[in-house]
C-alpha cells in the first residue's frame, strides 16, 4: 500500500471539517440574536398646581384672587383655597376642564373673561391648566387624582317644613356687585318671594339678584354662569334658594344655594336643554325638574343621583311642583297636559 502524500492529506482533512461543519447543529439553525433589552414606555408627567399652575395664576391672577383682595371670595394662592372656590362655589372639577368654571373663564368660553380686561391666556398656557384639571387636579407630584365631589349637603330642618323657622334666613355680607353688566337690561325670566322674609329673588343674565322688598336694598348676587335663569324657587322654610335654567338647545341644570351665606350648596341635572320649571320638596330630599325635553326628572338632594322620571309629557314642561307635604308632585306642560 502506497503512502499519501501530505498534500492529499490536507485535502482529506479540509473535505473532512467542511463536511462537519454543515451537518451540524450548530449549523443548521444559526444563533437567534439577543432581543434588544425592553424598554419601559416613559412614566407620563404628572401635571400639579404646585410646579406647573401655580406659576400661571400668580403671574396672571393672584393680583385680584389673594388672602387680601379676594375678587368674588376666590382665593387662587394656595391649593386648598383655590379648590374651596368662592362665591360662585367650586370653581374647579377634577377630571374635567370643561366643567370646570374657572377654565371656562380663562379660557374665554364662558363670562366674565379672566383676567379682566386682559387678553386671553395663550394657548399653552391653556393647555397646561387643561392637562392639569383633566388629569385630577394635583396637589403636588405625590398627590392622587382627586375624585369628583358628590353633593354633602345637611338638610335636616328644626322645624316642620311648612311651619316658621325659628331663625329666619336673610342674605349676610353677600357681594352685591352684578357678575355680569350689559348695555341694555333685559326682561326678568324669574322672580320668587320667600315665605317668611322680606326678600326676593330675581333672575337676570347669568346671575340671581336678592333685594329686601321693604326696603329695595339690593342684597347680594348670586353668579349663575350655567346661562339664564328660567326659575326660582325658595324651600319651605325659606333657608334654600333653588335656581334652574341653562342655555337654550345646548345645556341646563339646577343649583341651590344657602339664602343667609350665599354658598352654592349643589347642582344637580344634566339636560341638553335649559330647565325651565323646577321645585324642591317640603322636607328638602329631591328636586325636581322639566325642560323641553318633556321629561320630568327627580333628583335626591343627599347624593345627587336620578331618583327616577317619567315622559308622559307631550311639549315642553312649564311647571313643576311638589305639595306642601312633599307626597305629591304636580307637572304641567305648553300642550295643556297635567300630570299628578
């Protein structure tokens, strides 16, 4: 048997090492690249009065809404005042701009505009107290999203609800200047009297005017910036004044005020029309409302929740009405229907 040759002997050996290298498994499935490392999506930044709102409002409104000059009984210098609101009642909703009074203003969807004879706030600045309300209204970085308030309301009465208070309600130290001032007056959508004091109520444009009917002194104002108001009434007792209205084919609701400090209790209803005929019961527990949506609602005063309703009307709802002992509720409509 002859030698091989080395050069034959290389041939072999490479033939050899090739040959292994592509039947094995190494080969047959190359290595899967190492999955670039996940990231985490970037936390979204929290928006807070403290770092990003407060800023605003002291360079645009802490000249008239401070400690010392509190225009409409608002104070904007700190958290807990601005969320207290002020004579208008809470100014800000958390979780929604645009139900939001004091946005509504600046941002001159609403009146009177702020800040006052000043131009709009440009549209960062906006979208900066807009992320802020609709992200919950934070206090700070380590604050929770504020949950939207229900009404808390005490209306227990010392007395029965058809008999004379021991202390009759009269408006105290109110602010008594207009919310709203026109060129031209217009006509009273509203008028009530209470039943025990020498007070009256009277609508006007996006506000409720009281003036002691002795003496015509006016009162006070109470801001309505729902729209017009289309009815007042006062409780039983006279402690509450309860206003609905809204603006025509776009929004209504009703609110209730205590008569002798002026604070907006709660507002209650959501219609897509302004509420034209309203009442609150005898032992103060539900207020009803119509509209011209013909349907009566009935709402609790406790947590402000639809007790129920009925749409038996036919045309726009004109009166509503519970009975002195709270049991009956009477609904009249523009087509002459009445309902017990």
């Amino acid at each position: 048997m002859g030698l091989i040759s080395p050069v034959s002997c290389t041939i072999v050996v490479t033939m050899i090492l090739a040959a292994w290298a592509v039947h094995s498994p190494a080969a047959e499935k190359p290595a899967k690249a190492a999955p670039p490392s996940a990231k985490k999506p970037a936390a979204k930044k929290k928006i807070t009065y403290e770092e990003h709102v407060k800023p605003i409002l002291r360079e645009k409104c802490f000249s008239c809404h401070n400690p010392d000059k509190k225009s409409n009984d608002l104070d904007l210098t700190s958290y807990a005042t601005l969320m207290e609101g002020g004579a208008s009642g809470e100014v800000i909703e958390p979780g929604s701009a645009d139900d939001s009074y004091l946005f509504m203003l600046v941002s001159h969807e609403d009146e009177p505009y702020m800040p006052p004879e000043s131009d709009k706030l440009s549209d960062e600045l906006l979208a900066v107290i807009k992320a802020w309300i609709d992200g919950g209204a934070l206090e700070h970085s380590g604050s929770k999203a504020a949950a939207p308030k229900k009404p808390d309301v005490a209306l227990s009465l010392s007395a029965a609800p058809t008999e004379k208070p021991t202390v009759v309600a009269m408006p105290k130290d109110l602010p008594t200047q207009p919310v709203v001032r026109t060129d031209r007056a217009t006509a009273v959508t509203a008028l009530a009297t209470s039943p025990w004091a020498p007070l009256a109520a009277v609508a006007g444009q996006k506000q409720v005017f009281l003036y002691h009917t002795g003496t015509l002194q006016r009162l006070g104002v109470l801001p309505f910036p729902e729209g017009v108001p289309h009815v007042l009434r006062f409780s039983r007792n006279g402690s509450l004044l309860l206003a609905g209205g809204g603006r025509g084919g776009a929004s209504g609701r009703t609110v209730v005020w205590d008569v002798a400090t002026g604070k907006r209790l709660f507002e209650v209803g959501d219609e897509l029309d302004a509420v034209l005929a309203a009442d609150i019961s005898a032992d103060q527990t539900l207020i009803a409302l119509g509209s011209p949506l013909r349907v009566v609602r009935v709402y609790s005063t406790a947590d402000g929740t639809l007790a129920y309703q009925f749409r038996k009307h036919t045309d726009w709802i004109y009166a509503v009405a519970f009975s002195p002992d709270g049991v009956l509720l009477a609904t009249a409509d523009r087509n002459g229907g009445l309902y017990l």
